[in-house]
C-alpha cells in the first residue's frame, strides 16, 4: 500500500459466528496496518449470497 500510495484499506468479511473474531482482532490491532486508514466491515452471509446471484458474472475478488 506504502508503494502505490494507498492511504485507506476496507476489508470485508463474511460473518462467521465466533470464527472471524481472531482474525478481526488480529488486523485491528497489526502494527504493519496500523499506519493506515482502516475500516472494517462485517457482511450477513445471505446478503452476499443474494448479491452473488444477482451478479453471477463478478468475479470473487478482485487484483
């Protein structure tokens, strides 16, 4: 991010019962992350479920 000047960084993840909650903690709290601008959003499974149907020609992710 420090290369191509990226200032903000939005993570996404699906919720997931109690399996997301270390992994969240864990980037909140990443020293390497922590110079940025970070928001995190945590994302009902059956919307994106319902978003992916709708838009079955998206890819999963993005480069």
């Amino acid at each position: 991010m420090s290369e191509t000047g990226i200032q903000t960084a939005v993570v996404g993840m699906e919720a997931t019962s109690v399996y997301g909650d270390d992994l969240l903690c864990f980037l909140r709290e990443d020293a390497a992350l922590a110079k940025f601008d970070r928001k995190f959003r945590v994302l009902n499974p059956r919307q994106v479920k319902k978003f992916k149907d709708a838009h079955s020609n998206f890819p999963k992710q993005t480069p």
